[in-house]
C-alpha cells in the first residue's frame, strides 16, 4: 500500500500474517522491491493500536539468532536459501 496525500509518499509495509508493519520510501519504478525504510510517527500513531510498528532503525537490523528463534523447518530453510540481510527482508519477504 502506498499513501498519498503528504508532503511524501510513504508505502506502508504490513506482514501477512502477523499484525507488524513498517514504513518505506516510494518504489523508484513498477516492480521496485528494494526497500528503505523510514520512520513515520503520525501513521505509526494511527495503526499502533492494532499493530506492532517497526522503526526505520529495527527494520535494518541483522537478522539475529534470537530474532528468528521461533521460526519452523520451513521458513528458516527459506532463510538459508535466500540469505535475508537484514530482519526486515524476513518479516517483509516475497519468497513465496
């Protein structure tokens, strides 16, 4: 989802299938997965009640051992093929 209607645009990042979500700059073109993420405290507010809100800060964290402790056989399989950077790219992957 990107928002509009800011002096920015935002793109709202929400994971599918636990309540997280973070925030990123625009796509530079159609089809653009890179992500750099960014902090935004007004929609942070909006949505922190119903969501856990990643800061720009914790989205670029490694992926650390204790991070993904709780994962299944399946999604750290998908991490060891795909070799995610940072927690971000776990949270937010489009692997699947």
């Amino acid at each position: 989802m990107t928002l509009r209607g800011r002096p920015e645009t935002v793109r709202v990042l929400c994971n599918a299938h636990y309540p997280i979500v973070a925030f990123a700059t625009p796509a530079a073109h159609e089809g653009d997965m890179r992500l750099e993420f960014m902090n935004c405290p007004e929609l942070a507010d909006a949505l922190g009640v119903e969501f856990a809100i990643l800061t720009g800060h914790e989205a670029c964290a490694g992926v650390a051992d204790e991070l993904v402790a709780q994962l299944g056989e399946n999604e750290l399989h998908q991490m060891r093929y795909w070799r995610p950077q940072r927690i971000s790219d776990v949270i937010f992957n489009y692997w699947d």
